[in-house]
C-alpha cells in the first residue's frame, strides 16, 4: 500500500525560488530524500524509490546536495580495510 504525504506551501514560493510548481516540488522531494539518505534513515535504494529513479542516478546526484556517496569515518575505513 503507497501512502501520500501532502505539503502546503504558499503559491508563490516555487517563483520567489525562481522555479515552476512542478520543479519546487521534484526538488523538494530530491531534498527529503537526500537528507534522509544522510542521516542513515534511508539506504541508496530506498531513497532513490522514493523519488522514482533507479540508485545510481541517486547516488550520482548526492554531489549536488554536498553530500558524499560514502561517510566512513577514518576508524571505520581503516577498520574495512583491516577486514578485507
């Protein structure tokens, strides 16, 4: 079962952003989702079904978000490293 999750905002923001309706809304989805990925609420591919786009297209678009594909800390590479 999907579920919907309706924001308001006003009618006017998606042009004071300098954007269309339609694009305020894409990206504002792009953004929950790529926040959520961030804080390990999601994985690559839950995020990406989210907003319909297969896990690469997802991930390749994180730069744009300033967020890194991978957050290993220094103790968890070396740690993988050790492991492998």
């Amino acid at each position: 079962m999907m579920h919907q999750l309706t924001v308001e905002y006003p009618e006017t923001l998606p042009d004071a952003v300098g954007s269309t309706s339609e694009q305020f809304e894409q990206e504002a989805k792009w953004a929950m989702a790529v926040k959520l990925f961030e804080m390990k609420r999601l994985s690559s591919g839950m995020a990406a079904a989210l907003i319909g786009v297969d896990r690469v297209t997802f991930l390749l678009k994180l730069a744009d978000y300033g967020v890194p594909m991978i957050d290993l800390t220094e103790a968890d590479l070396l740690s993988d490293l050790a492991s492998a």
